[in-house]
C-alpha cells in the first residue's frame, strides 16, 4: 500500500514533510500546493529545493488539486491560526480527505476556540474525514508525552514539563522567531499585539488536563524575554549585551485553586543545555529526562508523516493525539 499525499504549504516544515514524502517506503507525493509566486508553476522539486524534479508542479489553487482526487490525505503546513486556515481545512474535508496539519491552535482547539472547533468537527464529519493537529510542540514534548507517562500512575496530583532549548543550534527562521537580537522594549510591544510568544501552551494544557479527566480553573500563559548579559554571538550576528537573545514561555494549569499543570520553555542563544523533562507527582512520583532535546523541526516532520497511516483509520471529525491509538514510527510495510 502507498499512501497518497497532498503536501499544501512549501514552508520548511512542509518542504520536511515533502521530503521524508518522497523518500520514505509506503508514501507517494500526487500534489504540492503554495500560494507563493516564486514556487507556482515550478517542478516541486525544484521548488523545495531537493536538486531534483518530481515531475508535478507546485500549483496555487488548492481545489483543484483536490477535484482531480488520487488523494488518501492531506498535510497542511500553512499557518498557526486555526480562523486564518478554517477554510483550507473546510475544502479538503469536503473532497472527503483527511487532514493532519502543523497548524499550532489546531492541537486541542476546543478550550479556546470552541465555536470555530464545533464547526470544523462538523463539516470534517459531513465530509467523511479525520482532522488533526500535532507537531513536536503542540503534540507531543509538552502534552501527549506526559499524559503518556501517567499510564503507569494510581493518581496524579500535578505535572510539570520542561523544555529547555540552545537556539543557536536552531534554524535562522526560529532564532529571529524567539525575538534574538531585539531591543526589550521592542519585545514586549510585540508580546502585547500577539505576535510573540510560541503558540499552543494553552492548547497543550487543555489537552493534559482533557486526558486526565480534569476541568480547569483557568490557563495563563506568560512571556518574558531572556536577555544578554554580554554580547552573544550567532547566526544573526553578534548581539550587544543587553538586547533579546531568547523567550522564556510559562503556561499554567489551575485546578481548585491550585496549579496543577505547569509548562515552562525557555529557548535561548547559548542556553549550557538542552532537554525536555517531565515531572509527575502523584502515586508514584515519576520524572522522565530527554538528554539534548527532543530536535524540533525533524521532529515535527517525522511526527506529522508518522500519523498519515493513523489518520486513515480514525473516525471522521476534529481528533486530537490523546485520541489516536498510539502512534510510533512506520516502516512503509503492513
């Protein structure tokens, strides 16, 4: 059996995902999709990058690749916002395809987006197809990991997630993302209009809390940013000391007055380490460390090729990860 795909959104996350796509046992690429006037009409190959053609062209109007069908599943790769890409996700579940997507707000939609949840529920189960969000965080690090690790548990009485990353071993695009070189003031203004921060803590906390069977008090979630102590060099050139060199992001569950889920991210240029740990305290007290990190952008890619196999099986509607039978790696075989 090779699954079909449908790669919409040549970013780098999708041109990962178009990759492993085309190199992988048991997937096929039939369409690449990108509104972006430099990679239309392009081979898609030759759009991402590879140093090879694959013989279909990167195409603009996502309909119709969709009417010309030989689609087993669609991968989204085209933004953050769940209302922004509402529509995306509306066409292809009316094609009848199942979606898996990387958009961040999509992971556990129904605590802070519960109309535009509702809807997409609706029409993904009037199209006859599954819909999902996931990437390594949301996804996984930060919420299926942990609800994971409570398997072994009689009772949970709070959990806490690290995630702790040295950006200068990140992506150009993610170190400018976490505001390096910024001026604080500048930062923060950022931070008020929404356009800082990493998206989907609250997703992500909403998600634990849902597995675990508890109904949150509130969820806030927290920027600041870290700033240099002396001047820092890297991919963006050296930084004076003083100026933003990374974010630390805190979300927090309450639960009776009490915070019973905790996120806490820093990632920064020069951070001394990196890893992604869990704490549960409960019966028994469990502490879960993954030395260097959890790498996020192979990670997210293999994550969302991985669940492609899944997806197909999954009843039609909005799904979350804490709703799939456990997903692993695939070898392309049944």
């Amino acid at each position: 059996m090779t699954i079909r795909v449908l790669q919409v959104g040549l970013g780098p996350i999708g041109i990962g995902v178009l990759r492993q796509v085309i190199d992988r046992q048991g997937f096929g690429l039939v369409g690449a999709v990108d509104i972006d006037p430099q990679k239309v009409g392009k081979d898609a190959g030759e759009a991402a990058g590879l140093g090879t053609t694959l013989g279909l062209e990167v195409e603009a109007d996502l309909g119709a690749a969709l009417n010309r069908g030989g689609i087993d599943v669609a991968v989204l790769c085209t933004g953050s916002a769940l209302e922004r890409v509402l529509p995306q996700f509306e066409a292809v579940v009316a094609a009848g395809v199942p979606v898996v997507s990387t958009t961040e707000e999509l992971a556990y939609p129904e605590y802070s987006s519960p109309k535009l949840a509702a809807r997409l529920d609706a029409a993904a189960k009037k199209g006859g197809a599954a819909v999902l969000g996931t990437g390594v965080n949301p996804g996984f690090a930060m919420d299926l990991l942990p609800l994971t690790l409570t398997l072994p548990c009689e009772r949970v009485d709070a959990i806490t997630v690290h995630r702790i990353q040295d950006a200068s071993q990140r992506r150009i695009p993610f170190q400018v993302k976490i505001g390096s070189g910024m001026a604080e003031e500048d930062f923060r203004a950022k931070v008020e209009r929404g356009e800082m921060g990493h998206v989907g803590f609250t997703e992500s906390v909403a998600m634990i809390a849902a597995g675990l069977g508890w109904k949150m008090d509130r969820i806030t979630d927290t920027i600041e940013p870290r700033i240099a102590e002396a001047a820092t060099e890297s991919g963006l050139g050296r930084i004076a000391a003083g100026k933003v060199i990374g974010i630390t992001q805190d979300a927090v569950g309450y639960r009776h007055g009490e915070a019973a889920i905790r996120l806490h991210m820093e990632a920064y240029l020069g951070a001394p380490e990196s890893y992604d740990e869990v704490r549960i305290e409960g019966s028994p007290n469990l502490r879960s460390r993954v030395e260097g990190g959890i790498p996020g952008d192979i990670a997210t890619v293999s994550i969302v090729v991985n669940c492609l196999p899944r997806i197909l099986h999954a009843p039609p509607g909005l799904i979350t990860m804490k709703d799939l039978p456990v997903a692993s790696w695939w070898s392309g075989k049944s």
